[in-house]
C-alpha cells in the first residue's frame, strides 16, 4: 500500500483556552471467554464465536473458498458467523460448516460485486458519496449525502441502476460526508487539534501513535496542551487515497506509551489489532460524544469527501460529531480496529461515520501496536482484557469544531484515548457515553 513521507519540520503552536469536564466512570467487564458453543459432537452447527474470532475464521475461509466466497458477517446475537456463498458451490458449503460457520446462499460473488464497484469509481466519483459491499444483503450499500442533488444525483441514480437488478441500493443521508473536527485526548498544531488515536511502537523501536492523516495538514509538530511545547512529530501520512491516516513519534524517545483506550475514568487495555467484521458491535471514544456504539456495516468502502476520495474504510452506523476524528474504533474485549475519518449525522438523528482500519495503517507505516501487541494485520483475537488505571479524557475548546476542509483554518480532528505519552489531559465528553448490557453504557 502506498503512502506518502512528510518531512519533520518545525510548526506554530496555537495558543488557547482548554475547557475541562469531569468524564464519568464506565466500568468494562470482561468479555465471555466461551470460544465454541457447537462442540457437543455435531459437526455441521455453527460455533458459537467472539467478534474477533470470527473475524479471523472470515479471513481463513475467503482464502478457502476462493470465488465461491461472497463475503461474511457476524451475527452478534447468536454470537455466529454467517458466511455468503455462491449457489451451486456445494463442496465449500461443506468447508464453511465444518469450519463452524453458518451457510447463507446468494446469487452475487463478490467478483461481481467488486466490479460493480468499480463501475461507480469510474462513472460516479461525486464528492458527498460512498459505497461499500453489504455481505448481509449481498449487495453494495450507496449512500448519497445532503449535498448530492440535481445533475449530480441523477447521474449517481443512472449508475446505480445500470449495475443490474438486485447488485446494488440507493441510500439518501439527511447529512453531510465531513471529516470530523476536534479531539478526546488532544493534540494541537498550528491552531488545529486533532486526537490520539492509538499507542504504537515505530520501525525503530520508538514510541508513537496513529491518528487520522488528515490532521498533518495543520502542521508537523504537536503538543498535548493547546499552546504547550510539542511532544511528537509527523513521520508519515496519507489523505486522501488509499486511507486516512497519520504515524507521529514521541519527541522524547523515553516517554511511556500506554496502550489503551479511555472510556471517561477507567481505561481498556490494548495489546491486539483485528480486521473489521460486518455486523460486529465496535466502541468509539470522542471529545465531542463521549462514548458511541454501534455496528459495522460495510468492508472496504469508497468515500468522496470534499478533500478528496479516499479507499478501504470502514463503515458504520455508530455516531459521531466534529470534534470526533482520528481517535479509536475499539471492541469490547480491547481490540483496535479503526481510527475515526469522517461521515455524516450526528449523535442526536444518527448517521454514518467511517474509520480507517488500524491493521492497514500499521503496515503501511511499518508500526506495532501498543506494548508488544499485534502489528501489521494484527491477528484476531478474542483474549479479554479488563479495566485499567485512568488516562487524561480529552480536551474540547468550543470554537474547535469544523467541517471538511477546515483543518487548514485551525481546526482539528480527532477523538481519543491514549493519554499523549501516558499524562492525564483534561476529561471531557458530553454525557453522550453509550450503554448497553455489554457493560458499556449508551444513551442514544
């Protein structure tokens, strides 16, 4: 994958006011570690799985399978693994069950609905639109947002239409596709301020940490205090393109990295990085938000911001709001799996909002995760992981919000967690923490 080296250089740090809140305490159990619910004997009933396991039994099975594999999702409330095949293919039918999946039979292999894709790249590249593959319908989602009207939308409804019946939906969003402003455990540079997004371990052993790429277009050098010294430089970054994405080394070679994820008082540790799979229950931490759930939509998706298009993300229905980007995409039992980029909506109606995949942005920056743990296509997982000692919330200023584009003009992005270089930042949150009978707690 491609990536583009920005030189360290010296930047202007902004000077301004920090508002401080108080994050509320969200305590996060451990995960089930039950791994295999079929094991009484019958071979063909699917295994009762973690996300993360399944994830991993999805990527086995699309090597398995070759052009009878049409995609695969998680089931969360039967805790299974749901894999699409192509009619006829009876022999891999046979491979996926005794593998512990669940057989679902469809008509489009995901040959054809990959070249359908690359229909609308080619005839539709309309800044304000995305598609991604939806293995649950077998079908590829596309979205239009707000601003996509008149000529523009006739001409995305054509394309869409000329795909065939049955390869493809149109969806219509209330909002506006934007990179996401401002940031949970903040970074600033050159009047923007963007958010960690997770720990690492650079080529060369270094500390350091993965953000959204388009946070360096504010500046190469940031601090964890707004007008404070700067504590980590731009080492590389890619926006738009093939990902959304940004490595920034600790200027002190000594400082302690933590890897792990704040959620408003108590913290989740990080040691694993995972792939994404349709319909996985995924966290996501913000400034702005506070804590926001959801679930994984679509795999590999195309999304055409203002800036530019950028590829291979992550789609979700989990909310967000300026002041959300760049911060982490996490799972229950402490997987990294996203960085947050952009979308549309907000934490009030709904929306959708899309991550870059961690495992794509470690190995393009040659990175490890955190303390050791997975690096480039991190291995799924489904080790638990509990609730560990605090790390700073982040900071959110009420003039730091903007939309796409804006972070040139002193705005920032990011949401957050790993405290920059271990220190506590000033908490905040907007009472928007999530719940649900997970133990992470949500209220919209």
């Amino acid at each position: 994958m491609s990536h583009k080296r920005i030189p360290k250089r010296k930047a202007a740090m902004a000077v301004g006011g920090v508002v401080a809140l108080g994050a509320a305490a969200i305590l996060l159990p451990n995960a089930n570690a039950s791994q295999d619910g079929a094991s009484d004997g019958v071979a063909a009933a699917p295994k009762t799985l973690k996300a993360g396991d399944a994830s991993d039994l999805a990527t086995r099975l699309a090597g398995t399978l070759g052009d009878a594999y049409a995609g695969a999702w998680y089931d969360g409330e039967d805790k299974q693994l749901v894999v699409n095949v192509v009619r006829g293919e009876n022999t891999m039918a046979l491979k996926v069950r005794s593998a512990g999946a669940e057989v679902r039979w469809v008509d489009n292999s995901m040959t054809e609905l990959e070249a359908g894709a690359g229909t609308l790249k080619s005839e539709a590249t309309i800044p304000g639109t995305s598609w991604a593959v939806d293995p649950r319908t077998n079908k590829i989602l596309v979205t239009a947002d707000s601003t996509v009207t008149g000529d523009k939308w006739d001409q995305l409804e054509s394309t869409v239409e000329n795909l065939g019946s049955g390869m493809a939906t149109l969806k219509k969003s209330a909002g506006t596709f934007r990179t996401f402003a401002s940031g949970g455990d903040a970074i600033f540079a050159g009047g923007a301020r963007c958010s960690l997004g997770f720990n690492v371990t650079a080529g060369d052993g270094s500390p350091a940490f993965l953000t959204a790429g388009h946070c360096a277009a504010a500046g190469d050098q940031w601090s964890d205090q707004q007008g404070g010294e700067p504590i980590a430089t731009v080492d590389q970054a890619l926006f738009p393109g093939a990902g959304d994405f940004a490595l920034l080394t600790y200027d002190d070679p000594a400082t302690e990295a933590p890897s792990e994820v704040n959620v408003g008082g108590q913290t989740v540790p990080v040691v694993q990085a995972a792939e994404a799979t349709v319909g996985q229950q995924v966290f996501r931490m913000g400034s702005t938000t506070g804590l926001a759930d959801g679930q994984v939509l679509g795999l590999n998706a195309t999304v055409n911001y203002p800036e530019g298009t950028v590829t291979g993300l992550i789609q979700t229905d989990v909310c967000a709001e300026p002041g959300d980007s760049g911060g982490s995409l996490f799972t229950q039992d402490g997987l990294a799996i996203g960085l947050t980029s952009g979308g549309s909506g907000d934490c009030t109606v709904g929306g959708e909002t899309f991550f870059q995949p961690v495992t794509t942005a470690l190995e393009a920056v040659g990175a490890t995760l955190g303390d050791g743990g997975a690096g480039a296509g991190g291995q799924a997982g489904g080790q638990e992981q509990g609730a560990g000692q605090d790390v700073g919330d982040g900071e959110a200023g009420a003039d730091d919000q903007a939309g796409a584009g804006d972070q040139a003009d002193g705005q920032g992005v990011g949401t957050g967690q790993d405290g920059a270089g271990g220190q506590d930042g000033a908490g905040t949150g907007s009472g928007r923490h999530s719940g649900q009978d997970s133990g992470l707690s949500r209220t919209h």
